[in-house]
C-alpha cells in the first residue's frame, strides 16, 4: 500500500514538473546533460537487423534532439558516442561506426551551424582516421564562435584515460605534489571550460556509469530509462528534465 502511494506522489510530481518544463515556467532546467547512448546494438537485433542499422537509427534522432534541447533551454549538450572500451567490438561494427561518425559530421550538422550552435570534441585523438579528425577539427572551427547549444560528441572517450591525460599533463609541466588540487587537475581534463554535467541519462536500462565524465560527473543527477536509444524522442527527454526538476541537489551538503 506504501509503495503504490509513493509511486502515485513520484508520479505526480514528474507529470507537474513535466507541464511546468512544457509551459516554459520551470527555471531548473539542467545546464549540462550528458548522454549515454546505448541501446542500438539491442534495437537492431529485435528486429532482424545488422548492429550497424541500429546505430544509424541512434544517429538519425540526433537532429531533432538537439534541437529540442536547446529549445528546452540547455546549453551543453554531451553525447558518449565511442568509449575507449569499444575498440574491443568487432572490426566491421567499429568501422561502420566510424564511418557512420564522420557522414554524421559532413552530412547532419548544418542545422547546429546555421542556429548559432558550436560542436566540440572529448576523447583520444591518436586512434582516430585523418578524415574524421579532420571532420571534426573543421566543424570545432567552422561552429567556434556559436553561442547556441554546445554539443559534444566523446569518440574514443574514457574517463580514466582523461584523469591519466590530465596528470601525465601536469607532469610534463614540472608540478609537484604540493600543487595539485581539484582545481589544478580540472584545468587539464579535456574540455576544462565546459561545465559538470548537471544530468546524465542512460538509455536502455543499464544503471552505470561505463567509465562516463567520471571526474566531472562526481555530483551530477543520474537517470536511468529501459527506452532504447533508437527510440529516445523529445517526450523521453522531457521526462528526463521532469525527474531532474524534481530532485534536490545539495552536492554533499545537508
């Protein structure tokens, strides 16, 4: 009896913040939402189909989504595109993929230039092709002056590997132990200007982190959905912002 007032009060309270957030009178919209996209895999084989055609699915809904958040009023946008971790997937899943990343970039994005939006990148450099770097160096230049949504895409992203990054950078400045501080290290992480992420939503109903903005998601909101990624629309994100608009965020405090 307990449990179904409790979930009938959650309820509630998330369809309300849901109209407010709808009705634009809701002032606590995350500043930084961070995705985890995952799902495609599963998405694709429920319905007969290569790994490959659902990661393209994932890749067509991202137009529209980013849209939808900036119009929702979130300014930093950060997708986990390619963890260091998936270069263990089959070379014909990562090569599609790669060639997926860079058609997305040459292709889908014009829309992010031609709103004022700016592109960014966080991950490893050293592993991916020279056309996709490329690619991905004209956009971050091409979008450098936005003042739109930022969106960051992290291909051949670890948060591990960016902490490693970042004190392999302090030490090739000559730091000592006195001088590192949480400060110090976070103006080496990869992105050091952007915002923590306030939310980062899983897709597909795993409840973990997978190596995700692990310094910088040290106190952000987390939500998990069962909603596969191919299937994550502008009335799931909405849900997302409704169950973060809800919560009380004190970062360790009482």
């Amino acid at each position: 009896m307990m449990n179904a007032v409790m979930n009938s009060l959650t309820n509630s309270l998330m369809n309300a913040a849901t109209n407010s957030i709808k009705a634009g009178e809701n002032e606590k919209i995350p500043r930084h939402v961070a995705v985890i996209m995952d799902g495609n895999g599963r998405w694709a084989q429920k319905r007969g189909l290569p790994r490959i055609a659902g990661h393209q699915k994932g890749a067509s809904i991202l137009e529209g989504l980013v849209e939808h958040a900036s119009a929702r009023g979130i300014q930093y946008l950060s997708l986990y595109a390619f963890s260091t971790e998936n270069w263990k997937r089959l070379s014909e899943e990562v090569s599609g993929l790669m060639a997926l990343f860079e058609h997305y970039l040459k292709t889908k994005l014009d829309k992010l230039k031609e709103r004022g939006g700016r592109l960014r990148f966080a991950g490893r450099r050293d592993r991916l092709s020279g056309s996709l770097l490329r690619a991905l160096d004209d956009f971050e230049r091409e979008t450098q002056d936005g003042t739109g949504i930022q969106l960051i895409l992290c291909i051949d992203y670890g948060g591990r590997q960016e902490i490693v990054d970042a004190v392999k950078k302090m030490l090739a400045e000559g730091a000592d132990a006195a001088s590192v501080t949480e400060e110090t290290v976070s103006r080496r992480m990869y992105l050091p200007d952007v915002p923590d992420p306030d939310l980062i939503i899983r897709t597909s109903g795993e409840e973990r982190l997978s190596n995700f903005w692990l310094w910088e998601g040290a106190y952000s909101e987390l939500y998990f959905t069962g909603t596969l990624w191919p299937d994550f629309d502008n009335e799931a994100l909405d849900a997302a912002i409704a169950a973060y608009a809800v919560r009380d965020r004190r970062r360790g405090g009482v």
